[in-house]
C-alpha cells in the first residue's frame, strides 16, 4: 500500500511538474507577444541600463561621489585612512580614495562592447526564464556572461591608470607617512586586483538598479515594447 501510494504521489509531483513548465512555456503566447519580442524588451532593458547607468561610471567622480559603487580601501587598510584623517590628513587620505576611484572610472569605458556582445547573445529560453526571475535576473545573467572578460579588460586598465593619475607617488607617500608612525604596523598593499574587483561590482550594481526600476515602474517603461514585455511579469 506503501508502495503504491509513494507511486502515486511520483506520477503526481512529475505530471505537476510537467504541466508547470508547460504553463511557463505557453504564457508568452497566450498574452499575445512572441519569444522574439520578449528576448528583444530585456535586449532593450539592458541595453538601457548601460546606455543610463553604466556611462554614469565613466564620467568624473562617477564612482567618488556615487555613494552605492565608491570605492574605499580594503578593511585591512582603513586604519591608515583614520590615522591619516585623526592626526589632520584628511586631505592627503581623500586623495588616496579618489586615486582608486577614477581608475575605475577609466575601466569602465573598456565595458560596453563586451557587454553589448552579451546581450545580443540572450537566446528565447533564456529571455523567459530572466524575464520570469527575480529583480535582478538579468543583471545576474549579464554577469555570468561577463565578469570574467571584464576583469582581463579591467584590470591592465586600472593598474595603468594607477600611474597616469599619480596614484602610485599618492599611495607611496601615503603607506610612508602611516608606516613612520609610531606604533603602527607597516602595510605595504597591491591594490589593483581589489579596485578591479570593487569596479566589476559597481557596474552590475548600477544595471541591476536601472533594472529593477523597470521591473516595478511603470514610468520606467519608456518603450511599447518595455511595457508590453514586461507587463507579463507584473
């Protein structure tokens, strides 16, 4: 009996399954819209992230004084920023910070064509399954496509940047003046794979933003096709 109803309870759960999948797979078609149209609105979803959002990035202070991606020092090094800043070198500590911030901000330029080449290659399973995801689904499906060529184009960019901008005489005379204090123990840090890092995630965090605005607003929708895509997920 046992056995049976175990049986039962199998063909059940696969049948729910089956039907479940069937339901997701028949849902852009009975709301009168093709899987060319829904891979085409999150194409134009992202595309508009990063036209919007990810530009932002490259411009001046695009990470300074963008408070969701600035860059700050590595935990293990925020003691000599609060050193720096306690014994009245406030300044000489800002422009550490701005040093690693605007050598995200040249990286990023290096980002839209790889992620332009990403989103042209959203297949019509994929664009179903993102669109039916979370908030930030396709934000986490342009980073599995991409974080990793990304970080080989980052990173060279930054490490150059780094010494375009100064930021290896600031960081010397920064780590030299915090390594002479007394009492304190010498650091001597490389921070280019860190910035590098810390740029990757900026970038995703501001598309994910500009695509959860579309997801939950209306206003936000500014194309037929945005509103029409996105209105099964609603």
């Amino acid at each position: 009996m046992a056995r049976k109803l175990l049986t039962l309870l199998l063909i059940f759960n696969l049948t729910a399954c089956a039907e479940l999948q069937q339901v997701i797979n028949e849902l852009p078609q009975g709301g009168g819209i093709s899987n060319a149209e829904i891979a085409s609105g999150l194409r134009q979803a992202l595309n508009f992230g990063i036209d919007k959002q990810v530009t932002k990035l490259t411009q001046k202070d695009g990470f300074f004084k963008n408070e969701l991606v600035k860059i700050l020092l590595p935990e293990e090094l925020q003691k000599v920023d609060k050193t720096l800043r306690d014994i009245g070198l406030s300044k000489l500590a800002d422009e550490g910070l701005k040093v690693l911030n605007r050598a995200a901000e040249d990286a990023v330029k290096e980002a839209t064509p790889i992620f332009v080449d990403a989103v042209k290659g959203i297949t019509f399973a994929e664009a179903k399954n993102i669109l039916l995801g979370n908030d930030n689904a396709a934000t986490r499906y342009l980073s599995s496509k991409t974080e990793s060529a990304l970080y080989a184009k980052f990173n060279p960019v930054i490490k150059n940047s780094f010494s375009k901008v100064g930021a290896d005489t600031i960081w010397n005379n920064l780590i030299t003046k915090y390594n002479n204090l007394p009492l304190t123990k010498d650091v001597n840090p490389d921070l280019t794979d860190y910035v590098t890092k810390e740029a990757l995630e900026g970038v995703y965090t501001m598309i994910a933003v500009e695509e959860k605005d579309i997801r939950t607003k209306l206003s936000s929708r500014t194309t037929d096709l945005l509103k029409k895509v996105f209105a099964l997920q609603d």
